[in-house]
C-alpha cells in the first residue's frame, strides 16, 4: 500500500478549491458579523451609552405604551377604585412626562382615604405598569444591539472570512492524500 499525494490532470492549480473556500468563509464572515455579541468597546461608545440612557429614561415618562397600558385598563366597564385612581394619575401628562412623586403619593392617600383594602390593588397596578416598562426597554435594547451590529463595517468579516475560507480550503486541498493499492 502506497499514499501519495492527489495528482489529478484535469487539475492544475488550487485556485478554484481556494476561490470556493473564500467565497463560503466571505459568507461565514458576514454571519460572524452579526452573531457576534456586542463587544465592550462598542458599549462604551457616545452613541450607545446616549441611547441606552434615553431607553433608560423612557421606562419612566408617559408614552404611547404607558397609554396603550391605560387604555387595557379603561376597558373595563367597572373599574375598581385603585384603577380609578392610577388612570386618573395620568390625566393631563402629556409624551415625555415623567410621572412625580406627588402625583404618586396623592394616589396612594386618595386610595389610604377612601379604601384602603385596595393598597396591595394600587401596588400591583405600579408593579405591572412597571414590567410592561421593563418588556418594552428590553425589546429596545435587542433593536438597539441589532442596529450596533448592522452598522458595523461589513467588509472587514468579509475579507476575514474569505483569508480564512480560502487559507483552510488550500490546507485540505494540499493534504488531500489518496490511497493506491497496489496489487
């Protein structure tokens, strides 16, 4: 038995094995592009540290999904004093509001006032307002890191992944070794 290295004639080079190994790690390197988690120096950045603040402060002001809250509670035909009182909270603000700390004490006596069995009510009512706040900033976030990695030069995975594609493509091919019996 005898190995020896390929020695195909219809073959002369290894270019075309290296050409497809390029053009299939191009692809891998785009994909890397955007498996890639977001790195530390992105996050530091300006731009991402402003809008993650900006997200961060809209989990606190009245905004359209503070309003599409409410209206899931204004569809109850009989509300209960807490929902009363928290909707009625709102009334006024208008997009970019935060809502302060008077006008949640206010609503925690009107509610200590008149019935107070509904305190644990009110405070559900806050806590859920809140968990809807913290879904939707989470759900900015994703679209945020996404758009980080959108905007991130493209070419470099691609030439990356195309060094490295056709490198591992010429690699396999020099050692692919074929085995001759001899007889």
């Amino acid at each position: 038995m005898k190995v020896n290295a390929v020695e195909n004639n219809h073959r002369h080079s290894c270019l075309y094995p290296m050409a497809q190994g390029a053009a299939i790690g191009a692809v891998a390197g785009v994909g890397v592009q955007f498996f890639q988690p977001v790195t530390d120096a992105e996050k530091s950045s300006p731009e991402y540290l402003r809008e993650m603040s900006r997200i961060e402060r809209e989990k606190k002001t009245y905004n359209l999904e503070t309003q599409a809250f409410l209206d899931k509670i204004n569809k109850n035909s009989k509300k209960t004093l807490a929902e009363d009182v928290f909707v009625k909270m709102y009334d006024g603000m208008k997009e970019g509001e935060e809502v302060g700390t008077k006008r949640i004490l206010k609503a925690f006596r009107t509610i200590q006032e008149q019935k107070p069995e509904e305190l644990s009510a009110l405070k559900r009512l806050f806590s859920e307002s809140k968990n809807e706040a913290e879904i939707v900033a989470r759900k900015y976030v994703g679209l945020y890191n996404h758009l980080t990695k959108v905007i991130r030069p493209t070419r470099y995975f691609v030439a990356a992944g195309a060094v490295v594609g056709a490198f591992i493509a010429l690699i396999k091919d020099v050692l692919h070794t074929e085995v001759k019996h001899q007889a």
